[in-house]
C-alpha cells in the first residue's frame, strides 16, 4: 500500500509544478511572461513613368514635356522625289518603375500616320493618304514589338513583367514608300503607352 501512496504522491507533485524555460525561470502554466510583438507594413503598389532622355533617330528630332514621359516625334517624311522616306526614332524613358509584377498596354490613334488634309481629290490616284509603322517597346529585360500592319489593332496587353526599374524604351520606324506621292499637310498620329500593376 505504502508504494502505491509514493507513486501518487510523485504523479502529482508532476502536475502542479510549474514549467521551467532554458533560463531557468519559471513562466507559470499560462506563460503570462512572454510577449509577441508583430511589426508590419503594407506598401500600395505604383508605375511611374521616368525622363525621356537623349535618343537616338534618322530623319526626326523631339520634343516635348520630357519630365512626364511625354514627347513629340516630328518625322521628316519628305524625300527629294516627293514620296515618303524610311525614318526611325528611339525614346529612353530613365527612371521608369513598377514595384509589382507590370503590364504595358499600348494604344493608337489613327492606327498609323495619316493625312489630315481634307477636299476634293485627297488621297486619290498616285497619293498616299496614310503611313504605317513598326513598333518596340522593352522594359524590365523583356521586349513586344508590333508590326506596321498591326498598330491599328493595339489596345490589349502588349508586354508583362516582373516587379522591375530602369530604362523604358520605344523604338518607332517607318519604312520608305515609293508607291505614290505625298500629300499637302500633316500626317499624324497620337500613340499612347500606359504602364500599370498587371492585376
């Protein structure tokens, strides 16, 4: 009987004694000596488009708010025949950034380079009403192009990527067209790029 009692008595003295950390102290049952300390922040995501800096062409000179990504890209389509010659320029846009996986979305107005003129005999017989061009667009170490034939069809997602910054660059060219002459008046389009979150 007498060990019986002992092993009961050794079972429970277990029990109620408190639990000891690697330091040796005691925390008691509910550890009410230890705290947690989470520590968090939540950062929005955001695309910015940088600087266009100094870039290269044939047969265009820019200008334009370079500080917001914006420029303008006058094109000397004029040859000395009269007809249209092969032109192209490269725009660097420094600086530019997306601190999440991104999208480049590109856009075109007129679908290429057309004739604003208007009246009687526009774009009739040996003229050219409209020029088409090519397009390159590489950031984050990836590159989309968009063939001359297919910028009228732009609007969805031209180029993904990861999280990147860096140099955004745009390469337009046009190519010579001797199929005809060239209108009086401006030719022109309006090409937009958007970077954004890839959502």
């Amino acid at each position: 009987m007498k060990t019986i009692l002992l092993s009961a008595a050794a079972l429970a003295a277990t029990v109620a004694s408190p639990a000891f950390a690697a330091d040796g102290y005691s925390y008691g049952s509910n550890n009410d000596g230890i705290g947690t300390y989470p520590v968090s922040a939540n950062v929005s995501d955001f695309c910015k488009l940088g600087t266009v800096s100094a870039s290269a062409g044939n047969h265009t000179k820019i200008d334009g708010s370079f500080a917001t990504g914006d420029a303008n890209v006058q094109v000397d389509l004029q040859d000395s025949n009269d007809q249209a010659q092969a032109w192209n320029q490269t725009l660097s846009i420094d600086n530019s950034i997306c601190n999440r996986a991104f999208k480049i979305s590109l856009t075109s107005d007129n679908g290429s380079m057309k004739n604003s003129t208007t009246g009687r005999g526009h774009g009739v017989g040996n003229f050219i009403q409209a020029l088409q061009y090519s397009i390159a667009v590489s950031f984050g170490g990836k590159t989309a192009t968009v063939a001359a034939s297919d910028v009228g069809n732009l609007g969805k997602s031209l180029l993904t990527g990861d999280p990147s910054v860096g140099s955004l660059t745009i390469a337009l060219s046009g190519a010579a067209n001797t199929t005809g002459y060239l209108l009086a008046g401006n030719y022109s389009d309006t090409l937009r790029m958007t970077l954004q979150p890839n959502i």
